[in-house]
C-alpha cells in the first residue's frame, strides 16, 4: 500500500482478510473452511499427538508420555507408545511402525525424515490452535476425566495396563458421540440373550451387552 501512498488501519487489514475467508491471527483459513477439508479428507486423515501423565514413584512424581493415533473415520484409537523419557531413537522406531502400518506425523527431524522417504509431507499446526487437532484434544480428555484422572499409579507397568483397558473399552464397548452412538467396533452379542454388566480397573470402565450364558 506505500507504493500507491494509501494507509490502511490495522482493523481494516483484518476485516479484509476475514472477508476473503483467512484468520490473521494463525495464518490458516476459517474454521468453516477446516471443518469442509477435515470432511472432504476423512478417510485418509489421522490424529496423532502426546499427553502426559504423571506417575507417583518412591522417587516422587515422574511424568510419563503416551504417544496415540487416532483413525479419524473410524475413531479407533492406537496406542503406538508410552515412555517416561521419550528420546529420539524411541521416535525414530515409532515412525518406523506408522511407516509401516499407519500414516502419521511427529514434529521430531528423524521422524519427518522416515516419514519423508516414504512420500508422507509433514506440515506444523500453529502454536495454541487446539481446533486444529480437536479429535485427539477430545480423546485426551475423555482418557483422563473417565479413567486415568481415578486412579494413582506408580510404575508404567501400572500405567500400560489402565491404558490398554480403557482402549478395549473405548474401541470396543463405549458408545461414541462422533458416529451417533454407536460403537466403534462392539464385541459379537447373542440377539436373544439376556443383558450382562462387564467391568474393567474394578468397576471403573462398565458396559452392556447380550451374551447367552452356559447352563
């Protein structure tokens, strides 16, 4: 605008670009326009990201990291990793088996590299743009709020085995708001049998379904 001597207001360059359908704040296009892609890509589209635990050790509080990929079609969630001190030759081993099973992404040079060689581009969110990653934020609390948030564990043996149930639970036995209700991937069930209750960490994780029990 300085070469045709015209000045414009900082709130008039943000009305601009809000017209023509981008956020001046995290360079990236509305969320109307990410929810269309998210839709237009589903099928070919997975979530991957850290959360931290921390575990109450005799050598006081460790933090523990849980690498995850979520399925976004399909919702299923894939524990691909927990360690309390993540390095990069763990990464780099964790790339491999994406590589070999899974599309993903970690932000790790070893890890784009792998994932490089293999045709797969990775590309940086903004920083604080959570909506950018709104179905792995979303499992992050479900895990914690409904399970890990109970219970206090002391070793990461402790810790795989919480994890692992509730990813039987969550895959398999838990109604999902993201397919309207439904179940993941639900157990087999006899059609005309009475309803069970089964339990998981004692109580913690219940569900429902129809098995025909022996005489």
């Amino acid at each position: 605008m300085k070469y045709l001597d015209m000045k414009l207001s900082k709130a008039s360059v943000w009305r601009i670009m809000v017209d023509h359908g981008f956020n001046p704040d995290s360079e990236v296009r509305n969320s109307g326009d990410w929810e269309k892609f998210i839709k237009s890509h589903l099928v070919v589209l997975a979530a991957t990201d850290f959360f931290t635990i921390e575990l109450l050790t005799c050598k006081g509080l460790v933090r523990c990291m849980v690498l995850f990929v979520i399925d976004i079609a399909t919702c299923r969630v894939h524990i691909a990793g927990i360690r309390i001190n993540p390095d990069g030759q763990w990464t780099e081993q964790i790339a491999r088996n994406f590589t070999d099973y899974e599309d993903g992404f970690l932000n790790t040079k070893k890890f784009d590299d792998i994932l490089g060689f293999v045709g797969v581009t990775s590309v940086k969110t903004v920083k604080r743009s959570p909506n950018l990653n709104t179905y792995a934020e979303r499992f992050v609390q479900i895990i914690k709020k409904k399970c890990l948030d109970h219970l206090i564990l002391t070793n990461e043996e402790q810790l795989k085995y919480a994890i692992d149930q509730f990813i039987e639970h969550y895959n398999h036995e838990r109604p999902n708001e993201n397919l309207d209700g439904k179940i993941i991937d639900p157990w087999p069930q006899d059609s005309d049998a009475e309803i069970i209750k089964f339990e998981r960490l004692g109580g913690l994780l219940k569900s429902y379904r129809r098995i025909r029990q022996a005489a």
